[in-house]
C-alpha cells in the first residue's frame, strides 16, 4: 500500500484507489519491516544502495540504539521515496521497526538537494539524471572546472568546486559524454587516471575529434611508434611514475600529457619526457 498520513490535518485529496497529499504534511511514525518493504518496492531513481551503511543503521536498530532525530524519510507527491532508502533496508534487515518522522508529498525536484548518511555527490547526481558513467563524468568535470578557474597547480585545500559546479560543467560540456565513454574503452590501458583521459580528450577532440582518438589509441596500445616518438617518450615517462604519482600528480601528469599530444601534432621528435617539478608550471601549454 502506497504511504498515507491518517492523523494529518492537511488537505487530502482522493484519485482512484490512491491517496494524494496536495501540500507536504509530516508524521511521527512506527515504521515495521512490512511497511519498509512496501515502501521500498517504489523506490526509482535514487542513488546506489551503500550496503555498509544500511549494515550500520541496522546493528544499531537491532542494538535498540536508534533514536528518533528530525531527519525524516521523504516522499514525493506520487508516494516515490526521495530520501531515505538506507534507514529503509536498515529496517528490513534488522527486523524490527523504529519510529521515524515521514514527510508526504514534496515536489520530485527537491531530491537533488537532500542529503542524508553520506551526502549525495556529483555523481549521484548526474546518475539520478540518467547519465552513462557519472562518476567518470563527474571526476572530469571537477578537472574542467578547476582548470579553467586556474585551480589546478594551486593548493589541493583550495580546489573548492562544488557539485552544482561539476553538474553545470557537465552539461555545458556536451561532448563530455563522448570523451567518458571512450575512457572507458581500450584507452584505460595507457595507464593513465580514467578522469585525466576523458578531460584531456574532450580537450583535444575540440582541436581534432579523429586526431585524439589516433592519439590515445596509439598510447594504449603502442602500435606504430618509432624511436623518437612523442607518445613513446609519453608511455616510458608514465611507467616510470607509477599508478600512486600518477594520481598524486594530476597536474603534472596533465602537463605532460599535453606537451607530448603538441610534440606529435607538429611531428616534432621527443625522445625523453622531463617531468616537470611541482612548483615550475604555473598553467598548463596551450593545446595545438
């Protein structure tokens, strides 16, 4: 049965079988393992399920050591459950019901701005939106934004971005999805972070969309390089540093990864890549 506020005051409006709430209304409520599975059974659209969260919020509800707070379980106007599937299965796996306050009725488009257990991040928010490989997209998007506000060689305490930017980066960057996808292909074997390659595709592809896939192909699979090569210089440079400076070292790695795509786009030979010190770029090359 779909959730009901018999004890609300509120306006209730009657549409075949189903009950409405017309504006949100809230109840201090005794939720059994029934009415959690019940419940559950609507749940669409929300972010993945943290099985070691629900195991938390479960030995404590089996402990008796849940306490009732003002977080709430939520529910839009179509009884979809917008925030609250953790304390749910929490429930269900315990066994044993707790009393919980439930708001009825919120608009579908206050999800995207509730936090409850782990706060949502970016890539739930984009997965909630539909999209193919959110956090891929959302980690590119956070290099995006922080190369274009001049964050990148800066302090890590100062790369405050937050998931409304990445979001909005995300899709004012279309071709983004293009570029996280090809990440995820036969490219991740160059060794390089998924995030670096699909940001510094989509770089590269607004030069030349058929040159950057030529480039990262090359560099994943090290076909038809000659000695002085500027991906070869790229490659023995990156397995040099390994998986742990790779990722310790986004924008060097990222400057790197630039000069050598410059060096091969005007057939210049490189034989070593020289790894820049952390404190000599103050911005990465223009990309030709």
């Amino acid at each position: 049965m779909p959730p009901t506020a018999t004890r609300s005051r509120r306006t209730i409006k009657k549409s075949g079988n189903t009950t409405t709430a017309t504006t949100p209304h809230g109840e201090l409520m005794l939720v059994t393992p029934e009415q959690a599975t019940s419940w559950l059974e609507r749940n669409t659209n929300n972010r993945n399920l943290r099985q070691g969260l629900v195991d938390t919020y479960a030995r404590d509800i089996a402990q008796g050591n849940w306490r009732v707070t003002g977080e709430a379980i939520k529910f839009s106007k179509d009884h979809r459950i917008l925030d609250g599937q953790h304390r749910l299965w929490a429930v269900v796996e315990a066994n044993k019901p707790i009393t919980t306050f439930v708001i009825f009725g919120l608009e579908d488009e206050a999800q995207s701005v509730m936090d409850s257990g782990k706060a949502r991040t970016a890539g739930d928010h984009l997965r909630m939106n539909g999209e193919a490989n959110p956090e891929l997209l959302a980690a590119a998007g956070r290099l995006g934004c922080l190369v274009e506000r001049g964050l990148l060689f800066g302090n890590r305490a100062g790369w405050n971005v937050t998931k409304t930017d990445i979001y909005e980066w995300v899709q004012d960057h279309p071709s983004i999805h293009r570029s996280a996808q090809a990440a995820c292909g036969v490219f991740r074997r160059s060794g390089l972070p998924p995030r670096v390659i699909a940001y510094l595709h989509y770089r590269f592809s607004l030069v030349d969309a058929d040159a950057a896939d030529e480039f990262f192909e090359r560099l994943s699979t090290m076909v038809g390089l000659d000695y002085g090569s500027p991906i070869l210089a790229l490659a023995s440079r990156l397995r040099l540093l390994g998986s742990g400076d790779l990722h310790n070292n986004l924008p060097l790695v990222i400057h790197m990864v630039i000069r050598a795509w410059n060096a091969w786009r005007q057939d210049r030979k490189l034989v070593k890549m020289q790894m820049v010190t952390r404190s000599s770029p103050a911005a990465l090359p223009h990309i030709v």
